[in-house]
C-alpha cells in the first residue's frame, strides 16, 4: 500500500539524535533534453560559458533514478523545445491538496512554460488556479507543516503572497530575500519535515535550515523566532546551493559540495545522499529546483 505518508524506512542515529522517518512522495520532473544558457536571469546563468546538455540530463537522471531507489513516486511533463529551463519544476506551481495554483513568470523567457504546467495539471485531474499575481511556484512558496513561508524580493511579488493565501486557505509568513544570489525562496531554505508530527503520530516536527544572510533582519527575526532549532548553514555551503535540496523527512538529498551542511544533517539524524547537479548549477538550479512536489490526489 502506497499512500502519502506511507512510512518507507526509519533509523535511529548513533548520537542519540531523533529517529527520523521517511515519507512517500510524488515528484513532477522534466527531463533537460533542451538544456543550455542563452539568456541570463539571475547572476548565476552566463551565456557567454559553454553548457553540455547531455552531462545535464546524466545528472538530471542520477536524482531522478535515486527518487525511485528511495521508493518515491516521479511524474514527467515533456520538456518544450526553446524552454531551456523548464528542467527547474520546482517553479512550475504550487500544489496542496489536489490543487494547483499555476506561476506567473517574472520573465518573458519562461512565460511561455506556465500554460505547459496548468496544461499538465488539468490532465492529471488537479483543480488549475491562473493566478492574478505574478509568482514562480514552489520556488517562492515551501510548505512548513500547516503554513506557507513564502518568498519575496526578486521574483514573486508581495501580492501573491496574499493571493496563495487565500487561494490554499492557510496562513502565509512572507520572508524578504535581499542577496541576488538567493534569488528564490528554496536557495535560502530547506524544508528537512515537511509533515508534521501530530498529523504523523510521530515525535518529529516541521524543521528547516537555512542560510541567515540570504534575508533582511526582519525575516531573519521571524525565522528565529518560528524555528528555534533550525539548521543555519554556512555562507560557504549556501553560496554552492547546499539548501537547494529535497527531503523526505530522513533522506535528504544535497550538492555533495555541502560538506558542513552534511554534517549538521547526520548529527540531526537525517540521512544526506549527495547528488551532483553542477551542469544544472549553470542556470542558476539544483536539486530542489528540479524538484515539484505534488500534494494530494491524482
Ligand atoms: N534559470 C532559472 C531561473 O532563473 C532557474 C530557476 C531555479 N529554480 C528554483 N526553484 N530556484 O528562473
């Protein structure tokens, strides 16, 4: 039987740190059969530098056949010719519930992948949001147990932060990025438990990490303040995207470039499994980026 929180394996650290448990999850990726930079929309992408798309999609499929390993279940959208960073999913919506709220790109490079991912939600049976405001999905908005953190500064705007809000019920905590480097929301932050404990009967609660410089003092007060044992990453495991990683409550997959940042995760007793996306680094993602997790029903 295979339901969301199925648990899949669990483990007991030597350090006498919490056991953490495994859940299933359901993963939109897309392949990067059109890989390459020719356009730059954050610091990281150069066009000037040469991209090899084939050592692009042999990473690509490195996480994609580690999710399966791991028992998790992956959906594919078809890339789009002309749509080199459509690999990036994680900013093709925003799903809780069965329900799919779609992104509206900040840039017209990317406006045109937003009907491709509604299109692919509508067919799968998610009830479709178009959304008024513009946002870049899950890229900006990470499901911390019941509440929304989501993201502002440089792509989703302040307005869809209350649109997501209304649109999901929930309540949304907007946090401020302020270094172009951590240009969306999962570059700053990883969700380590994304299901809370009560709903899980298990002793674990919604934890994070994240990297402090990445947002103004305000946003860091909160973060403080909500997440008074979150993991705070170095600049150094930060600034090789060490948060852009996707957990599952006990595997956690990060850049193997992350070397403090894997072992703050073992000390915890989470497990780091670490995949190498540096072709992907190129356009300015990683693991998370290519990640997009579908909550709820087919
Ligand atoms: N080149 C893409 C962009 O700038 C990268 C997106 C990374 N995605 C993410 N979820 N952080 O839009």
């Amino acid at each position: 039987m295979s339901t969301p929180e199925t648990t899949l394996r669990q483990a007991q650290s030597p350090t006498g740190a919490p056991t953490r448990t495994a859940h299933h999850r359901r993963y939109l990726m897309c392949k990067p059969e059109f890989f390459t930079v020719n356009y730059s929309i954050n610091p990281w992408m150069e066009p000037a530098k040469p991209t090899d798309t084939a050592k692009a999609v042999a990473q690509w499929q490195k996480l994609y056949d580690l999710y399966l390993e791991l028992g998790h279940e992956v959906e594919l959208i078809e890339p789009l010719a002309g749509y080199p960073d459509m690999v990036y999913t994680a900013n093709g919506g925003f799903l809780i519930d069965g329900r799919a709220y779609v992104p509206k790109f900040r840039f017209e490079e990317r406006a045109g992948e937003a009907p491709a991912f509604a299109e692919w939600f509508r067919a799968a049976g998610y009830d479709t949001i178009i959304p008024e405001e513009v946002n870049e999905g899950e890229g900006d908005f990470l499901l911390v147990g019941d509440v929304i953190l989501a993201g502002t500064g440089f792509r989703s705007t302040g307005d869809s932060h209350r649109e997501v809000g209304e649109v999901f019920g929930r309540e949304v905590v907007s946090l401020n990025l302020v270094d172009p480097r951590f240009y969306h929301l999962d570059t700053a932050i990883a969700v380590l438990d994304p299901v809370q404990g009560a709903e899980n009967g298990g002793p674990e609660h919604a934890n994070i990490a994240y990297l402090p410089g990445a947002f103004d003092d305000a946003s860091r007060a909160v973060l403080e303040e909500r997440f008074p044992d979150a993991i705070l990453v170095s600049d150094e495991d930060g600034s090789v995207f060490g948060l852009n990683s996707a957990s599952d409550g006990y595997n956690v997959i990060i850049s193997p470039r992350a070397k403090g940042f894997e072992v703050q995760l073992r000390d915890r007793g989470y497990n780091p499994i670490l995949i190498d996306l540096s072709e992907l680094l190129l356009g300015g993602g990683g693991i998370k980026c290519c990640t997009l997790e579908l909550r709820g029903a087919k």
